[in-house]
C-alpha cells in the first residue's frame, strides 16, 4: 500500500444541496467517496436504494458505483474521494 500516494489523491470538498438542485447519477472508477453531513438532511441515492442522510451521518459509495444526493431542502456534506487501494 501506496500511502503517499493515497495522501497525494485524496480529494476533499464540502458542498451545499438545496432542493432545487438536481445532482445527475454519476460514478468515480477509481474513487471511493464518502459523503459525511455536517447541517441539514437529504438523502444519499444509489441505483437501487436510499440512504438518510442527517448530522453526524455518512453516506459511503464504493467506486464504480452510480450515486447522487437530493434533499426537500438544504444538506451540506463534506465529500472526500479516496483512490482504490490494489
């Protein structure tokens, strides 16, 4: 295990969803990304389910897999993506 290089490609944001945005299903294949909700609530979407998402609570998506988010109103989440360990 590369942990320079996993310290190097890790990937951190924070992002605001308000109910009119619209996140498309989309996928990192290479990425892991794990949502953690810091205010508000919504709701983590895979192909097949949906996972609550409020404070305090993560959200984890495996890489390959299609995802988005949604809320009936406002979450603010801190993403980080997290390169595949081979």
């Amino acid at each position: 295990m590369d942990l320079q290089n996993i310290k190097e490609n890790t990937v951190t944001n924070v992002y605001h969803i308000d109910s009119e945005r619209k996140v498309p299903l989309h996928k990192h294949d290479n990425h892991d990304e794990v949502f953690y909700c810091i205010k508000g609530s919504g709701f983590g979407i895979l192909e097949d389910k949906e996972i609550e998402l409020t404070v305090g609570k993560a959200f984890i998506v495996p890489a390959g897999v299609m995802h988005s988010m949604r809320t009936d109103d406002n979450i603010y989440v801190s993403s980080f993506l997290i390169p595949v360990v081979e």
